[in-house]
C-alpha cells in the first residue's frame, strides 16, 4: 500500500472512532477512558505518518540499499516531539526543517508536544487529565502537520 493510502486509511479509522465516540457523551467515565485511548491511537498515526512520508520519498527517489537503510532507520522513530520531527527533517534537508518550522509554530507545535506527552502519562499509568475535546482539537491539528509533511516530501 503507498503511503498515502496507508495514511488516508489510518486517518478514516481515526474519524470512525472519533465519531463513535460522540455517541458516549452521556457516560462521563467511559468518555475519559475513550479520550485516553484516541490520544494514544493519534500519537501513533503521528509517528507511522512521519516514517511513511519519509519512507516514500527516499524509495522514489534512491536505489534500493539506500532506501532499506533510511527504512530500517525511520522504524526506530518514536516520541515524535516537535523538535524531533524538525531534526529528522533537518537531516534530510535544512529547507525542509525550516518550512516544517515556519508552517508549524504555534498550535501545530503545541498539539505535537501535548499529544506525546500525554500518551507518555497514560502508557506508564499516570494521570492524564486529557478531555475529548482536547485530544480532537490535537487530531486536527496533528491533521495539518502530516499534510504538511506530505507536502514537503512530495507525498501528498
């Protein structure tokens, strides 16, 4: 599957739960618990965009021993912190990372960082006071910067 339908597929299972879970606003606990699941299932589709985006763009355009390493590199991508995925893309080239800057700041940036950061807390048990609310209002903006990524690499 190419990266782009790997993606679409990822985000369309994500709007399908997003909108299930609309159907639980009369249950306040069980609504926490489903924020706390779709803020670990959007950091996810975060990091496998990222390494999808990339992936595509090296097997595109280098021969197949170049594209297995920069594969097998982008696999071991986690925690995708803002400043992570400016790095990574910093490594592929400057003007990436400074577009990727430059398009993100602000919101972007912050629902980045707040979506790895809570999915930290929940995966090793602490108290994430994450709201549904919240963790929508970080897929959109999550939304935005994969488009953004796949803009940049051409993928989109």
């Amino acid at each position: 599957m190419s990266s782009i339908k790997e993606i679409d597929a990822q985000r369309k299972r994500l709007d399908a739960l997003f909108d299930k879970a609309t159907d639980l606003s009369g249950d306040p606990e069980l609504l926490a618990h489903w924020a706390k699941y779709l803020c670990v299932l959007v950091c996810g589709f975060l990091e496998n965009s990222v390494e999808l985006c990339l992936s595509d763009y090296c097997q595109k355009r280098s021969d197949e021993c170049i594209n297995n390493f920069i594969s097998s590199e982008l696999r071991s991508f986690q925690n995708p912190k803002m400043a992570k995925i400016l790095e990574l893309f910093g490594t592929f080239s400057k003007t990436w990372e400074e577009d990727m800057r430059n398009s993100s700041d602000g919101r972007i940036s912050d629902a980045v960082n707040s979506i790895v950061a809570n999915r930290h807390m929940i995966a090793h048990g602490g108290r994430s006071q994450i709201s549904m609310s919240a963790v929508k209002n970080y897929y959109a903006d999550i939304v935005r910067a994969v488009e953004l990524m796949q803009k940049i690499c051409g993928t989109s």
